[in-house]
C-alpha cells in the first residue's frame, strides 16, 4: 500500500503567508444531502477537484469518464446530464475545466451517485491520479441500498449510515480494493471549509488515520457541513504520462458524509 501527499505552494495561505496546501480531492456535492420534502427533490451537484477546506485552487478535470446513480432498481448512467464549467483557475492564467449535474428524485429511497474522472497528470509527484468518489443521499426517510457497494475499484463501504449524521457522531467505513479488504491503509479526512476557516496549522487542514488489518476505521466529525473521506492506494497499475513514459497510478476512494447541528 503507498500513500502520498499532493503538496502544492500557493499564495493564498493563511495570515499572509506562503503555506503547503493539503491534498487535493474530487468533490461531488449535492445541493442537499436529504430530500425531505418535494421542493428539494430536484438535486444540483458540483462536481470539481479541489482542496475542500482551502476551496481552491482547482485543478483540470478533462473528462468524467464515469458518473451515475445506484439505486435498488441498479446502476443507471448519468454521464448525459454532465454540464462542463470552466471556471479560472488560482495563480494560473489557464482556466480550468469542472462539472455540474442536476438530478430528479422521484421516489423514496437510497441514491448512491459516484463518479470516476479520467486520470490526473501530477507533475509534482509522477502519478497519474484517479479519484472514485461517491455520495448518498436518502430520500423520504427509506432506507434501501446505502449499504450497497457500488463495486467501484477502490471503494470505502459505510459500517455507519453516511446521512442523517450529527455533528460529533462517528463515522465508520471500510476500504476495499477490488472487493478485498484493504489493511493499514492512510484514510486522509478533510472538511470542505470553501476557504472560510482559518486551520491554526497546516496539520489541521487534512487529518489522517489509519484502517485496521480488516481495512475499518472510525472518525468523529467536530463541525456540521460536508466531509471527505479518502484511501489513497497504489494499486500496482501504471498509466502512460504526458510524456510517454509508464507511471504509477493513484486511485483513491472517496466517500462524502454530511453532518448538521442539533437544534
């Protein structure tokens, strides 16, 4: 198992100076992560790659190569739905490619909706990186599938619901790769701040912990909003880089849980 750090300079640190920005993520947000009511039936998702707590800069998203929904009838394309969006991109007069997606809710139930982007050239490091995200959300209070997985090659399977979570309560998954149980492996965990908090130190930007020999871990999540958890993995394949040379591919999986205060 191999972890790394995508470890960027960037002039946007905080209190004015230069800081190490945490690792890079591909978020897929829904505009709500219960539909409780009609009026929220209709979902609007980012689709971006990013640093979460930093809310920038974005990195280059040249194609989702997968993107759908799971639900108890199965597995069903969304690919069509894609709506590029190019938005600037920080430090870099370049701009840069990401996605958003609406989505109808028509009936009650677990959605599980995933996506795989094509792999991301990371000069940096020599790695292509691969990011298999997914995100559930209940609609009307059945539960019917969260628990499914989706059979992505790396994946984390929630052990705990991953909606309808207080801030404070544990959230327990496990890693697989490639249906196998993936042990000792780096879960980084980072909170998507959009740039809106200042972390003290670098350390609290991205936290990290390990899973157990049966791939399992748990973490308490200390403020309401969206978190990401990632496995980071060296799988052993390699990829064609930008300049024909065979190098290593990362593919992570993700999984984004959301928490709310109780009132």
């Amino acid at each position: 198992m191999f972890f790394s750090r995508h470890l960027l300079l960037l002039l946007a640190g905080f209190s004015g100076i230069i800081s190490p920005a945490s690792a890079h993520f591909l978020e897929l947000v829904p505009s709500t992560a219960l539909v409780t009511k009609s009026g929220e039936s209709r979902l609007s998702f980012d689709i971006r790659f990013t640093h979460p707590m930093e809310g920038g800069p974005l990195m280059n998203i040249e194609r989702l190569d997968r993107f759908g929904v799971q639900t108890v009838d199965g597995k069903h394309d969304l690919t069509g739905q894609l709506i590029v969006e190019t938005l600037p991109m920080a430090l870099n007069p370049a701009r840069v490619q990401s996605y958003t997606a609406d989505y109808s809710i028509r009936r009650a139930g677990d959605y599980t909706f995933y996506a795989s982007p094509s792999p991301y050239w990371e000069a940096e490091e020599k790695t292509m990186i691969i990011h298999h995200t997914k995100v559930v959300v209940n609609a009307y209070g059945l539960e019917n599938g969260w628990e499914t997985p989706v059979g992505l090659p790396v994946e984390i399977m929630p052990l705990s619901r991953p909606y309808g979570l207080w801030t404070g309560n544990i959230f327990s998954g496990q890693v697989m790769n490639n249906g196998t149980p993936e042990g000792d492996a780096i879960i980084e965990i980072e909170y998507r701040g959009e740039g809106k908090i200042t972390p003290l130190a670098t350390p609290y930007i991205t936290q990290t912990i390990r899973t157990d020999e049966n791939g399992v871990f748990h973490y308490a999540m200390p403020k309401a909003g969206w978190w990401v958890f990632a496995a980071l993995l060296d799988t052993g394949k390699t990829l064609p880089a930008p300049d024909g040379t065979e190098a290593p591919v990362e593919e992570g999986g993700l999984i984004w849980v959301h928490t709310q205060n109780m009132p």
